[in-house]
C-alpha cells in the first residue's frame, strides 16, 4: 500500500486543493487509469466477490497478462 495514503486524506473535490490533490486527479483521469478503473469496478460489482482484495488481485494479474499478450502478439 502506498505510504502516500492515509484514511483521514479528504479526497473529494470539496476537499482541499494542495499540490498532492491536484496530482493524483490528474492521474486518476488519464483515460487509461479510468478505463481500467470502470472495468474492474465493473467487474467486481457484477461478480460480488466473497473476497474482493482477492478478486481485484487476481483480475490485475489478468489484465498484465492480457496486455503482455497483446504486445508479444504485436512484435
């Protein structure tokens, strides 16, 4: 987990708009971050997962999988 994190960091867009805010917005709306981020969602909240730290652990992995996949296929 990242050191960067904290449960008491407001992340709303109420929230106050320090330098670190503004970076992570940014990232977290890269179209790739997104699309990557509504797909699990997605997917974890169609499947239900009794164990979703698990689920998200092993859908990640398949997803790095699928992507190097892409790119040996590609060269």
């Amino acid at each position: 987990m990242s050191n960067v994190y904290s449960d008491t960091r407001v992340l709303f867009a109420a929230g106050p708009q320090t330098p670190l805010y503004k970076s992570m917005q940014e990232y977290a709306n890269k179209p790739d971050v997104q699309e990557l981020l509504q797909k699990l969602t997605a997917d974890m909240v169609c499947e239900k997962p009794e164990d979703p730290l698990g689920f998200m652990e092993l859908w990640v992995k398949k997803a790095k999988e699928q992507r190097s996949n892409r790119h040996n296929q590609a060269t």
